[in-house]
C-alpha cells in the first residue's frame, strides 16, 4: 500500500489534505494525524471493520481497547449509557485536552472497538488538526497512538513513517507533538475515581477538580503481580527498546557515579552502551554515551523528549542503556510509568547500604 504523506504547516495544505483525510475515514480506511499527546491512528470508529484494520496495521492484541475521539462535548451523549457528574466536572477543567474519559458504551460503539468491554473510552483533543479531522469525519474517531505495537508512541511524522509507513493510507504532518506522553485515562463510573494510566492531567490535578481520586493499584506495581490493570493496555510491556534499559534511582552523585560505573563495565566488554540523563547532571558523565532528555527545572521538557530518545537508541543499536529517574514533580508519575515500562521494571537503588560504589 502507498501511504500518502501530507504536510500541514500551510493553510492550503490543510484544508484539501485534511478533506481527503476525512473521505478516506469514511470509507473504512486508516489515517494518522498529530494530537497534543502523540501522533493517534485513526479509523471509524463506529465502524467494527476499521477496528480490525487498525488492530492489523499496529500488530495489536484486539482484546486492547481503542479510544474514541470526538470534537464536540455534544457527540458524547449518544456514545455512552450515562455521564456520572464526576465526569461532567472533569470534562469542565480538561477538555479539550489530555484527558480521556471511561464511560458505560451506548449500543452504538460496537464491542471491536472496545475490546469486547460495556464501557467505552472518550477524548476530547485540543490539538486543532485533530478536530478539524473529526469534524469533517463527521464520526468518532478511534485512534491508538500511532506506533507499532511495543515501540514507544511516536511524537513526530517521522516516527509514524518509520513504523507505519506501507501499512495505512495517509499521514498528516503536523510537526512535533506539544506534550509527548498518552492522555491520562480516568475512570469515573465507579465511586472513587481512578487513574488507570497517568498522564499529563496530574493526581493532584483531579483531586483539585473532585476533592478525590485514586491511582489504580496495579499501575503502581509489576505488572505480573496478582492486581489486574483496568486499562487492558496497561498490562503489556509497551514501549520496549531494543537496549536493556535501567533506571537507577538515588542521590544525584551517587546516581551518576553508579551510571558511569555500570556503562564502563559494559563498554569495556565490548557493548554499545547509552545514558539517558538530565541537563542539570549532564557534566558528571563521559561525553559520549550521553543522550540530554530534558531539564528537571522543566519536566514537561523530559516528558516531550523521552520516546525520542528512546526510538533515537533504538536507531544507535544501543545495547545497555541506563537512565536515572525522573520522578520528582507532578509529572514524574507519568514519566517514570513509562520509562519503567520500557526498563521491564528493572530499577537500582545507588548508595544504598548493599551497593559498592567505586
Ligand atoms: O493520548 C492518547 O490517549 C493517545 C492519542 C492518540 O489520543 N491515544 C492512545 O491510545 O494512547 P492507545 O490505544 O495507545 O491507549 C489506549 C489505552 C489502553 O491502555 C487501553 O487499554 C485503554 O486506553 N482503554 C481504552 N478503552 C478502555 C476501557 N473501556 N476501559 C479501560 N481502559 C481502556
Ligand atoms: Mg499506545
């Protein structure tokens, strides 16, 4: 299959490519446009057989929920069976925005899209291609982030062409993504409201709004303990580099000087070897392994970077890769979710009374 590749950066640009864009959701077929978070690729979402495709296209398990898109606070009354007031008030303060929704499904949203699930997940993006998109769709848009399945989401066209490009019929171009991490899913249909997947909507964000609000336990955890995650995507190993990736966690200097000692071992046996560090610590480490995520007086700025940098080691062949930890701030959540996903959940503790630094 060819994939067109449309560039948005002009007004003439967009309108035709996004047309064409619109008439080719309608007839089944499968685009990819940019949102706020991450690059989605969509399809109809109403429609169970686009679900197959986009299913097929990723080489994603069809028991992995897709969410629905829409452009309007009015498409979502027909979609679900009820909207809790918890959501109405979540709606107010986030949407349009990184936020999605899981609400009981009307009988409209068929169970391909859903995973075989009674419930239903909802976003409203902000991002103004994506609207325009759905608005002359005219149908919910399904769309899972726009990568293949267990390589990190794609924050550029670029890295929606490197996976996708032959597999679905266009991409729109809409340059970087602002935030560079997933929407945060909540969970609103039962009493406490929950957290499935953290995100750039914070914990403290939907206490504020709700005056409660819970993570879902087994986010927290491995995800081979007993606790299962509400959010079926949750509970694979996403965002896989090809490295062996490991977090280590601790004071700054200890961090570092156990990071420079674990990648000298491994360089002098031969590895091709990568740390993933912030600005701020940047100097303590041999210039050339290192790869700047970000600065930790800005974590938005280490949330944009990381699936760059993740997919950039990927296409250095990086063997071993160790990071530290980025869990500081309100957006430390949803950074060290992902990271420890891509680590397998493999973290060190530097300083501690069992280590031996050198
Ligand atoms: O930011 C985002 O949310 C991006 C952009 C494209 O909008 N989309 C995205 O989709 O990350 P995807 O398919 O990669 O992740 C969807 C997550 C999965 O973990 C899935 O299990 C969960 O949402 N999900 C979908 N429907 C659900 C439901 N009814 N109940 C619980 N979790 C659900
Ligand atoms: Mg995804």
């Amino acid at each position: 299959m060819n994939t067109e590749i449309c560039p948005m950066t002009t007004k003439e640009e967009r309108c035709p490519a996004i047309q064409r864009a619109a008439r080719l959701l309608r007839e089944g077929k499968l685009v990819a446009f940019p949102t706020e978070t991450v690059y989605g690729l969509g399809g109809n979402g109403l429609d169970p057989q686009a679900a197959s495709r986009i299913y097929a296209a990723k080489g994603r398990p069809s028991d992995n929920p897709l969410i629905l898109h829409i452009c309007d606070r009015e498409e979502l009354p027909p979609l679900v069976r009820r909207i809790p007031e918890a959501a109405k008030r979540l709606m107010d303060a986030f949407w349009p925005g990184p936020l999605t929704l899981i609400f009981e499904k009307s009988e409209k949203v068929p169970l391909e899209s859903t995973g075989g699930l009674d419930t239903v997940a909802i976003r409203f993006p902000s991002h103004p291609v994506a609207q325009e998109l759905i608005r002359e769709a005219g149908v919910p848009i399904a769309a899972p982030s726009a990568n293949l399945s267990g390589r990190p989401s794609p924050t550029t066209a670029e890295h929606v062409i490197q996976d996708l490009s032959g597999r679905i019929e266009m991409i729109l171009d809409g340059g970087p993504v602002e935030i560079g991490l997933e929407s945060t899913i909540i969970d609103v249909t039962g009493e406490i409201p929950l957290i499935l997947r953290p995100g750039y909507i914070s914990l403290v964000q939907l206490r504020e709004v709700l005056g409660s609000g819970e993570f879902d336990p087994a986010i927290l955890g491995k995800p081979d303990s007993d606790l299962r995650p509400r959010a079926p995507g949750m509970k694979y190993r996403h965002y896989a580099p090809k490295a062996e990736l490991t977090i280590v966690e601790g004071k700054p200097e200890a961090v570092a000087s156990r990071i420079l000692s674990l990648a000298k071992e491994k360089k002098n046996q031969g590895f091709r070897v990568g740390i993933l560090c912030s600005e701020e610590s940047r100097g303590r480490y041999d210039a050339s392994f290192v790869k700047t995520i970000g600065t930790r007086a800005k974590e938005e700025t280490i949330a944009h970077n990381l699936y760059r940098c993740l997919r950039e080691f990927d296409e250095e062949e990086k063997e071993f890769v160790y990071s530290e930890a980025f869990s500081e701030g309100p957006l430390g959540a949803a950074i060290m979710n992902r990271l420890m996903k891509a680590a397998g959940y493999r973290i060190l503790q530097a300083g501690g009374e069992d280590e031996n630094l050198p």
